[in-house]
C-alpha cells in the first residue's frame, strides 16, 4: 500500500493487484466512514455465513474508493487548501482511496471501466460536491 500524505493527515492511500499482500490487510482505520481492506487467500479459506448487526451510524464527509476493471485512470490529489499533492495512474486491478482533501481524474484510454464506491446516502448533486476554481 501507497499512501499520500502531509502534515500527518492520509488524503489518499492506493495499491495494485500485483502487490496486495497475503491475508487481511486494512487501508482505512476504525474511525473512517469508508472501511476499504484487501483480502488474499489460498484455497480453503471459510468465512462463515453472516450478517452485519443494524447500528446507525452517521458520517460528515463523504469518502469514496476506485477499482479499474479496465483502462487506465490517471487521479490528482490537493489538501484541503487546495495545494497540489501528488499524481498518480491506476491500471486494471488497481484501487485508490480518497479520505479528504480535493481530488480529480483523467481517464486515459478508451473503454476504460472502474467501480466507485463511497459513502452514503446520496443526497443529491446539489451541496454533494465542492470544485476547485
């Protein structure tokens, strides 16, 4: 796992298929309203049949996760105060995290496919988003 970060805040953390490591590996701490983790098992791994307990829950911030499926994506990340942090291009099989700060995307092939995920609900387009000038 790659992170990006300044001043001791994780704006964005990524890793690729190639380099997940084996077993239970956690991207996101406790305390996110995104839980992203990768899992990498040999044959026979069980996890039993289950369900999640209903506990409300509520979140401030929308925090969001992308998986190429296919293509290639490039994504910029900027802090909070709108300073540039870093670049960086994601391949199929590729996820990236993004925990806060102000963050953009290039598609860069044709046919690309990717999977957003984030919190919710969604409320709407309007008050859901704030764009850089």
């Amino acid at each position: 796992m790659k992170k990006i970060e300044r001043n001791g805040v994780l704006y964005a953390a990524y890793d690729s298929l190639s380099e997940i490591e084996k077993g239970f590996n956690w991207y996101s701490k406790d305390s996110d309203a995104i839980q992203v983790a990768s899992m990498s098992y040999d044959r026979g791994k069980v996890v039993e049949p289950h369900t999640h307990i209903f506990r409300p829950r509520s979140s401030d911030y929308t925090q969001e996760s992308v998986i190429v499926v296919k293509g290639k994506i490039e994504f910029s990340f900027y802090d909070r105060e709108k300073i540039f942090l870093d670049k960086v291009v994601l391949n199929p099989g590729d996820l990236i995290i993004s925990f806060t700060g102000y963050h953009g995307m290039e598609v860069l092939e044709d046919g690309t496919v990717y999977f957003e995920i984030k919190t919710g609900p969604f409320t709407g387009l309007e008050g859901e988003k704030e764009f850089m000038d």
